[in-house]
C-alpha cells in the first residue's frame, strides 16, 4: 500500500484536489488551497484506520463551503476499507458536512 495518490475532493462548497502519501502507519501530504494533511493509521480487518490533521496555514475556503481562518487546525477519524483507491469514493466529514474523496495511485514507494 506504500504509494504516493493523487485526490481529487468533491463537497457541497465544490471541488479540489492535492496529493498524498500513505504507507508505513503514516499520512502525509497537501492539497490546493495550501491545506496540509498529517497522520497515521494502522490496517486491521480489511480497513485502514486512523486520524489524519488537517491545517491551512493560509486559509481559505474548503471543498465543503466553509471559510476557515489562516492557522486553522483540526482532527479528522479515518474509517475505509483498505482497497481505498479501487476508484469508489471514500467519504470523510469535515466541519460538519460530507467530502467525497477519489484516491488514485500514482505509484508505489
């Protein structure tokens, strides 16, 4: 699973994307708009579980609509099964409100 993905996010706000690495328990990678994504999981029972942090250090607005001030900060819970870029889209919520999120492999590391 040690691959770096290209997503590409779809909220009620409108769309984005970035690029991110997962493998080896870790998370780490950036989308448009600056936003920042750090965290770790762990695989267990055909799933990968864990917290990925999210800040914006410039700000803005997310997929979801919402306007965040620079330095923002926050946790989100991570809960998908393990083939996570099988081309389905795997849901998070942020903020309150769903984002959609498409993972696709660009290749491993």
């Amino acid at each position: 699973m040690s691959a770096l993905y290209a997503m590409s996010l779809v909220g009620m706000g409108g769309t984005g994307g970035g690029t991110v690495y997962v493998g080896n328990g870790k998370i780490v990678g950036v989308g448009a708009g600056n936003l920042r994504y750090s965290g770790t999981y762990i695989e267990q029972g055909g799933r990968i579980k864990g917290t990925v942090n999210l800040y914006a250090p410039t700000g803005g607005t997310l997929v979801t609509g919402a306007q965040i001030p620079a330095d923002s900060r926050w946790s989100l819970t991570l809960d998908w099964p393990a083939n996570f870029s099988d081309g389905k889209p795997q849901t998070l919520i942020v903020e309150g409100r769903p984002v959609h999120i498409m993972m696709e492999k660009i290749g491993d590391i």
